[in-house]
C-alpha cells in the first residue's frame, strides 16, 4: 500500500490550557498571572437561582416581621435562672457592653466596604464586577434569610436578658429574643469566604503565603466580630458558632456551584508528519 494513501491515527497529547493569559501579578507564583474565568454565570441560566435566593431572603424577611414573639414581662425576668442555661453559654450572661457593641458594628460595615476594593481594584477581576455582584447578592439574600428564618423559629433569649445589673427596659428591647443564631457573625463568615473563594479561584496560581493570608483573613474577621458579641452580651458562644459555620458554608459553597467544569481531554483532527491522524488535548 503506497505510503500516501496510508491513513495513520497518531495520539497527539497537548498539554494545555485553555484560556488563560499570563500576565504579571505580585500574588501569583512565579509572578505571572494565569488568568481563567473560574465561573460560567449566564443571566438566562441564573435566573432560577436568583429567584431562589430572593424567595429565601423575603421569606426570612417576613417571618421576622410577622413573628408575634413578645420580650419578657417582669414577672417572667424574675423567675429566669441563669443555672438553667447551658455551662458553655453560661458566661455569656454576665456580659454587656455597648462599646464592644458598636466595635462589632464599625467593624462588620467597614469590612463590606473592604473586601470588595480587593477584588474591584485588582486588574485581573476588576472587569468580572458583574460576577461578584451576581455572588454575592445571593450569597448575602441565601444568608440573610436562613438566618432570620432561625431567630423567628427559635426565639432564643439574648445573654443580656438574665444580666441583673441592666435595667429592665434594657432587657426587654424589641431585639431581646432573637440571640440564634449571629446574624452578625453569619454575614461577616458568607462574605469573607466568598471573598476569599472568588480570589484564589481568579489566582489558581497565587502563592502560598498570599493564599495563607487571604484565607486567614477570611476566617479571622468573623471570629472576632463574634468575640465582640459575646462580649457585647448579645450572644453565646453557641450563636456565633453556628452563625459561622452557617455563613462560612454559605460564603464557599455558592461560589463553588458556579465554578466551570472543566473537560478533562478533547480530540481533534491533526496532521503529524505528513499524515492524518487525531490529537489528544489534555486540560487541567
């Protein structure tokens, strides 16, 4: 058979990826940037999504509003016993503070200010503000309403309740019975670790120290805000600790949901000397 009628299927591996673009970046190793688009978000898809997140948000919203829960009378403050509480959240009773209060307030609101900068002003996601809008509205309608949809079922009274040293109209606020779970803490966890998510998805190639401290960052700012409501007298220990481990979930996993698949190999024709044959690009 002459050579040129000979049909040869050569297995032609590239090793590639696609779509990427180096550039340099400071947080990148070896400071060049492999610039993917990490998420596929398209409006005529997400529209379920959206619907859902907002169906959750306002069915938080409306049970807050419409929960008939009253705070305490007299009566019922004099008979609470702090010994019935839990010896994890016990300690929490004894506290109040409006300074620590505030701090924890200054504190989440600053940070919702912050975050973003870091990925609005970095020159490679700076053009994906649409993607971290569409993210983090429903990371923030998911959170807000999952938390509220707690504190209307489990009206659990705040630590400042059983604090004999406050005055009874300050123990009594319209805010007393809704300590479970930290909505503070929960907003500051989703939003931190969708920060920290959406950052080291855009810099798979970020060094390790920068990914260290990002994800320190993320982890630290709402452990500290819940330190300051438990020392604010606003919660227990067990509020902020589901309140992080709820929003820390939420914050990672939405992200996560929208991240592209990525095909393993895909084949195409080739010519390889002089001959037909099929090429094998492999992708990661």
């Amino acid at each position: 058979m002459k050579l040129k009628l000979f049909f040869a299927v050569f297995i032609f591996v590239q090793i590639a990826v696609v779509g990427q673009e180096n550039k340099a970046c400071f947080l990148c190793k070896p400071k060049l940037h492999q610039n993917p688009d990490p998420y596929s978000i398209h409006l005529k898809k997400e529209w379920p999504v959206l619907l859902g997140s907002t169906s959750i948000a306002l069915a938080g919203f409306f049970a807050k509003e419409f929960d008939n829960i009253s705070p305490f009378t007299p009566l019922e403050l004099h008979q609470l016993n702090r010994e019935n509480i839990n010896r994890w959240d016990k300690g929490a009773t004894y506290n109040y503070s409006q300074s620590a209060n505030s701090a924890s307030d200054i504190l989440l609101l600053s940070s919702l200010v912050v975050m973003p900068q870091f990925f609005l002003f970095n020159k490679h996601t700076n053009k994906k503000w649409g993607t971290l809008l569409v993210l983090t509205y429903e990371v923030a309608a998911i959170n807000y309403g999952i938390t509220n949809l707690f504190k209307s079922t489990v009206n659990r009274s705040r630590p400042y309740v059983y604090n004999t040293d406050l005055t009874y109209t300050e123990r009594t606020d319209d805010d007393s019975r809704y300590s479970f779970y930290s909505g503070h803490v929960s907003m500051s966890a989703s939003l931190s670790f969708l920060f920290a998510k959406t950052l080291t998805d855009f810099h798979p190639s970020m060094a390790k120290s920068y990914k260290i401290g990002v994800w320190s960052f993320a982890a630290l700012l709402p452990a500290t805000i819940g330190y300051l409501r438990i020392k604010a007298g606003q919660h227990y220990p067990t509020d902020v600790l589901a309140g992080y481990a709820m929003g820390a979930l939420t914050g990672w996993l939405v992200p996560a949901l929208h991240k592209q698949k990525k095909k393993n190999f895909s084949i195409f024709p080739a010519r390889v000397f002089q001959r037909n044959g099929l090429g094998l690009r492999l992708q990661w």
